[in-house]
C-alpha cells in the first residue's frame, strides 16, 4: 500500500496548533480542500469518538466523509480512520461520489506536530488504498487544507 505524506511548518506554537485540529469552531475555519466549504463538522474528540464533516464543492457537489479516531497524545499526535460516508456517517466506497472505487477504504491518517521554538512542524501521512489519480487529488486536497490553516496564523 501506497503512503501520502505532508509536511509542513505552521506559524504558531504547538498549543494553537492541537486547537486548530480538535475544537470544532477553529477546524471549521479551514477543513475543507481549496475551493470547497465545510457545510458539517461533528467532533467527539476521544479514542473511539467518530469525527464526520461535509465539503461543499462550488458546483454544489457533496462529500461526506468520516474518521474515527484511534490514539490521541495531546499535544503532538492524532490518529484516525479515515472513509468516505453518506449524509448519515455510514461508509461507502468512493463510486458513491464518482470516484472511481467500488470498495469501502478506509486509510490511517496519523498527524505528527512537534515543536520548532515558536513554530510548529507537521506531518501527516495517510495508508493510500487510492488509485494514483485520486493520490494526486488527495494531496493536492491536503495541501490546500493546509495553506487555509497557515494562513489564519500569518494573519497573526
């Protein structure tokens, strides 16, 4: 199985950062890949909780998707199950969305964060059960999650 891996330098501390990944009023603000919107974001931050969310495409397009979270080290690690879901939160395979797939995938998305004196560095890495399109897709999807967050920090 293929990895997707990301990294990236945030321009706030480590805390600030943990925030930005698990209260939902600050996730809200940047999860979604650039282009999209976030229309739902439910969080049950605990080992075990079920994470689900909804990006908006300009085209009016729906994508649901759902994590559930598997290990949490505050402030440096979050792990989570990652697939795609219907508006309910039960998974289905990406054809549901025209993606091609006809199977349920689900992918491990571990979040690193350490501290870079007054910056944090972050990577995520994702088990990639995608074909080679939809890793392009998902990377290009991750990083513009990613440019949204930075910027709120840059903003100050």
């Amino acid at each position: 199985m293929r990895k997707l891996t990301i990294k990236r330098t945030i321009n706030a501390s480590i805390e600030k950062v943990w925030e930005a990944f698990t209260t939902p009023e600050k996730l809200s603000t940047w999860w979604s890949p650039e282009g999209m919107s976030s229309s739902y974001l439910s969080v049950d931050f605990r080992e075990g909780g079920l994470f689900r969310f909804c990006f908006n495409g300009s085209d009016g397009n729906k994508f649901w998707g759902r994590g559930i979270y598997q290990k949490l080290t505050k402030p440096t690690f979050i792990s989570y199950l990652d697939s795609f879901s219907d508006a309910q939160g039960n998974p289905v395979p990406p054809s549901h969305y025209g993606i091609p797939g006809n199977e349920i995938i689900e992918s491990l998305i571990e979040i690193n964060l350490s501290e870079a004196g007054e910056r944090t560095d972050m990577a995520i890495s994702m088990d990639n059960g995608f074909d080679e399109s939809m890793t392009e897709n998902m990377t290009k999807g991750w990083n513009g999650m990613f440019d949204k967050l930075a910027k709120i920090f840059d903003k100050g």
